[in-house]
C-alpha cells in the first residue's frame, strides 16, 4: 500500500489538516502538491490497496475552479479516499460534495471525508491559529478511526452535505487582488510562486486581476512581507463577514457509522 497526500494549499493551511488527516499511518508519504507545474498528474498511477488524502481549500463555497483540471487528470483506480474540504471559519457550502462527487467521476472511492477548519487567508481575523491543537487532536483521532475502517475490504463510501445543482460562487474575498509593496525588490518569488500566472515577471509590483484567483499564496511567499492586500477592502470585508464569521464553527467528519 502506498500512502498519497494531494493537496491544493496557496497559504499552508491545507496542507497541515492534510498531514495531520495522514498521521495515523507510519509508512513514507508521497507528497502531491496539484499546483506544481512540473508535475505531470496524468502520470500518478494509484492502485485499489493505496490510500489517498485529497485536500483542497474551499474558495466561495466551492472547489477552486483552478483545481479542477488538476483534479480531472487524476486517475483513481478505485483508491481508497479521505477527502478533505479546508474551509475559513465561514462555511464550505457545497465544497466537500463537489470534491467527492469529482473523485468519484474519476475513480477514487470517497470511504471517508472531513471540512475542517483553517485561518481564513484572506480575512486573517476568523479561524485565527486554526488548525489548533484541538483541531490536531480531532484531526488526529478521526485519522485513526479512519486507519482501523480502511482495514474492512466492505467499506462503504461516504455522503457528504451539499446541494445538486452546487451554489454558485460570489463573495468578496475573490476579489481581493494583491499588489507589491514600497520595498519590493522584484526578487520574483512570488511571480514563480503564483498558481495562475497573474504576476508579470518584469513588473512583479503588479498583477493581472483578471486572472488573479485571490488565493494569497504571494502574499505568504514574500521574503519581505510588502506584498499585500488593500487594507481597506480587508477592513470592509472582515466587517461584512464578522457575523456569519466570528463563532467557533467545528470541524466535521464523515465515516460510515460502524465505524
Ligand atoms: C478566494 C477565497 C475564497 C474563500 N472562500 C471561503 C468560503 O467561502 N468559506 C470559508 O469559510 N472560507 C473561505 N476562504 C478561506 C479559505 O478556505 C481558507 O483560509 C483555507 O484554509 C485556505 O487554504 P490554504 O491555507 O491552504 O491556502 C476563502 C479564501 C479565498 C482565498
């Protein structure tokens, strides 16, 4: 058996729930980071006894359009899957069913899935610190509840909360553009860093809002911490956000019940 983590993480916080939705198991990881450019995903040749840890953030209530195709060119193979829908402390809507509705199309068996939360990075004041050690700690006991149910040849796959047709995508996190700021040294980390090409390598203080996805993975790569976010819209869009956003919202797991 062969253990997989995929993950889409601009800013890390998916990437941790990722490890963490993995801890249970002692063999070697192979890591998948499904925005590497240099990784030829149609290639990846998973097996029924593999098991798979898909992560990707949830960005409008939905899977990050960026992400699907790199999802569609997997080939599941009938792997066993945890998959996963990181979400900022508002809500994942109908994240996680497109996820597994996806992985289902192209083969993977969903037996177990979570929508866990992360620092919101755009709005950094909601799910602050998140995973916490009380995240660790559930992440980690449903990772092995999951390792002991994946042991059954007869595990049913999952379903998850979400509607058919999925909501459609809106808010105001994806419009939040990042630019560089006074003290960049167009060192270029970002515009390498970028998932979609918005940033012009000989003009990397800019950026190309029509193909800037908002996911503030350049942001988090900058050595010097000029790049940023208009700190008004930040403003308006935390005020905007603070009632649907300021509670504690809980992780969520989904395993059939036997186990
Ligand atoms: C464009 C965009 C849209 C987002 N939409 C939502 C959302 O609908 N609900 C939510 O709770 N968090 C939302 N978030 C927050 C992310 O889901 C969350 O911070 C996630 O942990 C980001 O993953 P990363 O740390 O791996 O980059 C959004 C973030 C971005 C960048």
């Amino acid at each position: 058996m062969a253990l997989y983590k995929l993950f889409f993480s601009p800013t890390g916080g998916t990437h941790r729930v990722a490890d963490l939705l993995c801890g249970a198991w002692d063999c070697p990881k192979i890591e998948v980071d499904l925005s590497d450019p240099e990784q030829d995903l149609s290639a990846l040749c998973f097996r029924p006894e593999d098991l798979c840890v898909v992560a990707v953030p949830s960005f409008e209530g939905r899977v990050p359009p960026v992400a699907l195709p790199w999802l569609k060119a997997l080939r599941g193979n009938g792997a066993r899957t945890i998959a996963a829908a990181v979400f900022g402390n508002r809500a994942y809507d109908d994240t996680l069913v497109e996820l597994t509705d996806l992985l289902r199309r192209q083969g993977f068996r969903c037996c177990a899935a979570t929508a866990a939360v992360a620092q919101h990075s755009v709005l950094s004041a909601y799910g602050a610190g998140r995973p916490d050690a009380q995240d660790a700690a559930e992440l980690a006991a449903f990772s092995s509840r999951c390792r002991e149910a994946f042991q059954s040849p007869a595990l049913p796959e999952v379903s998850v909360p979400g509607n058919h047709p999925y909501r459609a995508p809106g808010g105001l996190p994806g419009l939040i553009h990042p630019v560089g700021g006074q003290g960049c040294t167009a060192c270029g980390l970002c515009v390498r860093s970028c998932p979609v090409g918005a940033i012009p390598a000989t003009r990397p203080q800019q950026v190309d809002r029509s193909r800037c996805i908002a996911c503030m993975r350049c942001v988090c790569v900058c050595p010097l911490h000029v790049r940023h976010a208009n700190g008004a819209l930040l403003a308006i869009g935390t005020l905007l956000l603070k009632k649907k956003c300021k509670e504690r919202k809980e992780n969520e797991f989904f395993l059939s019940e036997s186990f």
